[in-house]
C-alpha cells in the first residue's frame, strides 16, 4: 500500500521485512529520500494526501502497527558509493 505513495513523494521504497527465525512481532518497512529536507516534505504532504490518508485509516482499522519508530540509517560507504548518503524509516507492527 505504502509502496506507490512513497514514490509518489520521490522517495524509492525498499520493501516490508519481517521476521525469519526470531520474535514475530516486529516488520521493518525500508524506504529512502534523496535528502533529509525530501523526507520531511514527504512526511508533511502525507497529512492532507487523500491516498495517504486511506492508508491511515487502514492501518488504523486493521489495528496492524502497534509502535511506529524512525531510524535514520546511512549505508555502508563502498569506494563506488562515497559522498552518497539515505535516509531509513522503519515501522514496526
């Protein structure tokens, strides 16, 4: 659900990651911004989006995200990768 709207903001969406062989109660949602300024833009026009707001209400209906936590997290720098940084956000269910 969150994949198009992410991207729809400019931001490219990692995918949803949820456990393998440990406790089940935690998802992880990847996603990344050009900069930290793309990301809080994406975070203000998701409050009025009509799309953003009926994928609100849905989490919020279907009682799934029980804890929503931001990391900002950059990349491991590889010698192709240098100056190049993006922002994380992770939610957790």
């Amino acid at each position: 659900m969150w994949i198009p709207l992410v991207e729809k903001f400019g931001g490219t969406h990692h995918g949803y990651y949820l456990p393998h062989e440990s406790p089940n109660d935690l998802a992880v949602c990847l996603f990344s911004f050009p900069s930290l300024v793309d990301y809080e833009v994406y975070r203000i026009k998701s409050l009025t989006d009509s799309e953003c707001q009926k994928a609100y209400k849905f989490a919020e209906d279907a009682d799934c995200i029980k804890r929503y936590d931001r990391h900002f997290l950059r990349p491991l720098e590889m010698p192709s990768q240098v100056g190049q940084a993006a922002i994380f956000a992770q939610e957790d269910s």
